[in-house]
C-alpha cells in the first residue's frame, strides 16, 4: 500500500497534536493504514481517522459552441494517524539555509550600489 504524506499548513498544526495526515488508496482500511504506517516509520500508531475528501466539480467544454459541462476530479482519502507520545514522523525536513551565502550576496550588490553612486558623483 502507497501512502503519502501531507505538507500543507493544516497538517503542519496538526503535527502539534501528534497527529499526521496522509493520502492513502481508496481501499484502504484503518487497520491496514496503522500497520503500513507503523511498518513504514518505526512509530507506534494509537488511532487513526479516515475521511474521504469529495472531489471538486470542474467546467469544461468541448469547444465554442460545443455543450459544456462539469465533471468532478478524482476523490481522495485521507487518513489521519495519532502517534504516541514521543514518536515523530519526519514530514516537513527542511535543510536550514546558510544565512552567510545570503547576507555575502546582499553585501555585494550594496557595494556595487554603493560604488555606481560614489562614480555619479565624481562624474558631476
């Protein structure tokens, strides 16, 4: 079974809870998410929810004068996995940024600033 976590701001303030989102197949029983899940992280699994997210209704046309429609896109099952306390699953790693890289670059383009300036001036 393929589940695939959700990185969105909802799920990242769930996280505080200890509480995980993943999308999992449409198939998919709550029994079966908690052993995949625990299989797949090494954590243990306390409860899981399951709901099942509609799909939106979209608008087409075949075509200028053509009879347009709506279709839906394809619903989605998400599954919302409580841990216990201490367990973590690691959804949102980031690799922190060099702030050096970044205050070096801004140093350099206010130097060229700085020197275009002082050349203005000394044209006059």
């Amino acid at each position: 079974m393929l589940v695939r976590s959700i990185a969105t701001e909802k799920a990242y303030t769930e996280q505080a809870k200890r509480t995980y989102m993943f999308v999992v197949p449409a198939d998919a029983s709550k029994q079966a998410v908690a052993r995949q899940i625990a299989d797949q992280f090494n954590v243990t699994v306390l409860g899981v929810r399951i709901v099942v997210r509609k799909g939106k209704a979209t608008r087409f046309s075949r075509g200028k004068h053509a009879y347009p429609g709506t279709t839906y896109r394809q619903d989605k099952k998400i599954a919302y996995v409580t841990l216990k306390e201490g367990d973590k699953i690691k959804v949102f790693d980031e690799e922190p940024v060099e702030e050096e890289k970044t205050t070096k670059k801004a140093e350099k383009a206010a130097d060229k600033k700085a020197d275009k300036k002082a050349d203005k001036k000394g044209d006059k």
